[in-house]
C-alpha cells in the first residue's frame, strides 16, 4: 500500500512548488520538477532533478516523456490560462492523477471541469502537507509545532489482526494510535483493546522518523 515508490512531475518551482518537490523528494519519491524559468530551474538542480520546459508546449510534455509519470502536480501560480492549459496536456498525455494549485474559485471550477482529480487551495494547503499526501502514504497529514505530526493511514499490513497493545506500536515505533476508523463504523478512540484490521483508518501521531518506520515495519 503506501510504501510503492511514485512517479511525480511537478510543475512550477515556485515556493508551493519547490516545497511539494523536496518533500517527495526527502520521502524517496521518483520526482523531476519542471519550470521555464531557468533561473528557478538552476536554483533547485543542485537538490532535487529539474528540467526547464514550458508544459504549456505539448512538444515540451514529448521530449520528457511526461506520460510516463504516474502522477501530476500543477503548481503553476501566476498564469491561470498556463496552469489549465498545462493541466490539460498532462491529461492528454494519459495522466490521471492530476493535483492543480488553484489561486480563486473560478480557476477551482475549471480545474475541475477538465479532469483535475485534487485540486489544491494554495492559501490553505501548505507544500509540505501537499506532498506528503501526493506521495499515497497518507489519507491526511497534519504538521505540529515542534517535532510531531498528526496523521490518517490505512493499516500498515505488519499490524493487520492485532490489537494496539499486542502489536506494541509505542514500544516499538514510538508512536501513538490516537483512534480508528473502521469503515460502517463509529471513530474509535485508540484503547489498547482495539484491534486494526485492513481497512481501517488510523489516526496516529509521532516524529517523522517513527511514523515512516511504524509504515515500513
């Protein structure tokens, strides 16, 4: 489940864009990150892969082979015309997974309209909150202050059947189960009886470190 390593181009390497990039990038992600500013292109090529095209050019989505990523983030901040046409032709070139920063609700509403599956308020969805859901580890990811992040899984397969308390999930991993969400069912708050069971949603909440070791197990 959340540990398959994603194909994602991003598009625009502003600061919503770059800090989507990094992060998939930090996570182990397969990412190449677009821009036809080749100054932000230079600036970022030292930490994560970029390339400079306009993906406004159908020819420029070709050369890259832009079909071949499983998903798309457009990022594209300045230009609502660039951002739907850019979106467009990576829907043409067969992706379906397409994640589009909007800047009002007109743009939203078009987005939308030609087959965005996610569309992103860039006033209230933070990069790095962005990237960790595109990444398909998380249902939901909540930065703290400090250290710690809240965030909604499915259950890790190494923990499937056991109860919180038999799979020592604080002892081992360091993090919290703080309730669960079985499907039909009422949330549950994470008493050591409960036992997690496939489809079930966790709310867990740890340091990064923990959280991405409790997935792995």
């Amino acid at each position: 489940m959340a540990n398959n390593t994603r194909s994602v181009l991003v598009v625009g390497l502003g600061r919503f864009g770059s800090s989507v990039a990094t992060t998939l990038d930090m996570m182990g992600q397969d990412v190449l990150a677009v821009d036809k500013d080749g100054e932000l292109v230079n600036r970022w090529s030292s930490q994560i892969p970029t390339v400079q095209a306009d993906m406004t050019d159908v020819m420029a989505l070709e050369q890259i082979n832009a079909s071949d990523f499983d998903t798309a983030v457009v990022a594209i901040g300045d230009s609502v015309e660039a951002s739907v046409i850019t979106a467009g032709n990576l829907l043409d070139a067969g992706i379906s997974d397409i994640w589009a920063k909007s800047v009002s609700k007109e743009h939203a509403r078009i987005l939308q309209r030609i087959g965005a599956r996610h569309i992103i308020n860039a006033e209230t969805d933070a990069g790095k909150r962005v990237g960790h859901l595109v990444s398909g580890n998380y249902l939901d990811y909540i930065e703290l202050e400090g250290a710690y992040n809240v965030v909604k899984i499915h259950t890790p397969a190494h923990v499937v059947g056991y109860t919180i308390e038999d799979a020592r999930v604080h002892e081992r991993f360091g993090i919290t189960v703080v309730g669960i969400k079985s499907p039909g069912k009422e949330f549950e708050y994470g008493s050591k009886e409960l036992i997690m069971h496939r489809n079930d949603e966790l709310i867990i909440m740890g340091k990064q470190d923990q959280i991405d070791r409790f997935l792995r197990g």
